[in-house]
C-alpha cells in the first residue's frame, strides 16, 4: 500500500522544511510502529510511504490501513491518504492480477 501526506506542500510552504521533516519523522515513526511483523515499510518519495504486506488477504489490508489512517490522524497533524492493490499467487506461486 501506498501512504501519501495529504497538504504536505502546504506545511513546508507555511510553516518551513523544518517543520516538514518533523510531520515526516512523525509519521515514520507512526507507520513503523503500527505495520506487522514481517511487512517492510519504505520512504518512496517526498511525502509517499510504501508498506509491503506479506501474505495479506484484502480485508486484513483494509484493517491495517484504517488503522494506520487513525493512527496518523492521532497526531493532530495531516491526514493521510492509502491506497493499495493485490497480487493474487497463481499456478506454481506466480504472481497474477
């Protein structure tokens, strides 16, 4: 899934880089301490985050992104936006879809 801060330009433009980095240091912090064992979580862009879930049925991905969009609304700050798609395992374990 794909993790993305929603008016992240704004902050940087209104309250500085510094502050910028705080929302993100905030956010990583959030987002590594809500993924399972077993999922990778990555920095992809500015203000983008990838979670890669292993072995995650569409509902358990569901489950986790609501949580991590609560989590990151805890803070006070931005909101986030997640999205997502699936690779469903085919014949012999190659990945299809």
């Amino acid at each position: 899934m794909v993790v993305d801060v929603d008016s992240f330009k704004a902050v940087n433009d209104s309250l500085g880089h510094r502050a910028g980095d705080d929302v993100l240091v905030r956010c990583a912090t959030v987002l590594g301490g809500e993924v399972r064992e077993g999922d990778r979580l990555f920095r992809i862009g500015g203000d983008e985050f990838a979670v890669l879930l292993e072995r995650t049925d569409e509902s358990e991905a569901h489950a986790l992104g609501e949580r991590l969009r609560a989590s990151i609304a805890a803070l006070g700050g931005p909101t986030v936006s997640i999205g997502g798609g699936l690779k469903r395992r085919g014949r012999n374990g190659v990945a299809v879809g």
